[in-house]
C-alpha cells in the first residue's frame, strides 16, 4: 500500500499555543490540507483545573511530574490568558474546555479536534464543547483576548 497523497498534518495547537498560524496554517490552507491539532487543552490548563499559584490538583499530570511545570505553560501571562478566556466563556454559559475545543473547531484548517480523556464525565463534556459553535463577534473578541500570542 503506497502513499498516495498528504491528507493533514498533525500539530500542536491551542489557545496557548498559536505559533503555527504564521507559516503553517497558510501552508495548509494553500495546499488544501487539514489540520488535526494536538495538545488542544494544554496539557488540562485550558480546562481550568489548574489556577495561578495554586498546587496542582493530586492525580493530575502536572502533579505527578515536576517537568511539566517547567514546560513553558506555567507563566504569568498564560494564567493572565486563561483567566480573561474563562470570564469569556463564562458569561457565555461555557466552560474554558468549551472555549479551547469550540475555537479549534472553528478555525478553518482543522479537520477535527481530539482531546484526551480520563474519564467518561471528560468524554460527553469535549462532544458536548464542540456543539457551541462560535460567532465571527466571538471568534473577533477571542483574538482580541490573544493579541499578542502567548509565549511558550
């Protein structure tokens, strides 16, 4: 069995990390390929269960290893960001998961959006994100709440 053509690559991609939309993106776009973003809840910062300052929740990735707290998601500004996204979605009725899966889903390249889950409760909760569907008013004030992109 040969390959017979690219059908999408496979990135990371997030409200936490955006540095692909420079090149990439375009590059896809203009080649007629998808996008199938990893990553797209950074790691559980973009579920909200992890706040500024605070210890990571026991049980979760960021408490079992000391490395990911030094990965680069852990800055000051990246916790400035989440909190203005969670107050989004909140008056919104939605979740800061809602929020990080609704606005992959609703970027043009991506093919589709997969999150991981530990849980069946995770599970319904990221079919469920991807049921709102974003504004272009909503999709405007998130890249307001993004500029300038967050550094990893």
């Amino acid at each position: 069995m040969g390959l017979t053509r690219l059908i999408s690559s496979q990135n990371e991609y997030s409200l936490l990390n955006r540095g692909i939309e420079a090149e990439l993106l375009p590059a896809l776009s203009h080649s007629g390929l998808g996008l199938l973003p990893y990553f797209p809840l950074a790691g559980g910062l973009l579920t909200g269960k992890y706040q500024r300052g605070a210890a990571a929740p026991a049980g979760t990735r960021f408490a079992r290893n000391d490395a990911w707290r030094t990965s680069g998601f852990f800055k000051p500004e990246n916790f400035s960001l989440i909190e203005k996204l969670q107050a989004f979605a909140a008056a919104r009725e939605h979740t800061l998961a809602d929020l990080a899966l609704a606005w992959l889903a609703a970027q043009p390249a991506v093919a589709s959006v997969i999150a991981g889950a530990t849980s069946a409760e995770q599970v319904i909760a990221n079919v469920k994100s991807v049921t709102w569907q974003l504004t272009a008013d909503d999709l405007v004030a998130v890249d307001a709440l993004l500029a300038p992109a967050p550094v990893r």
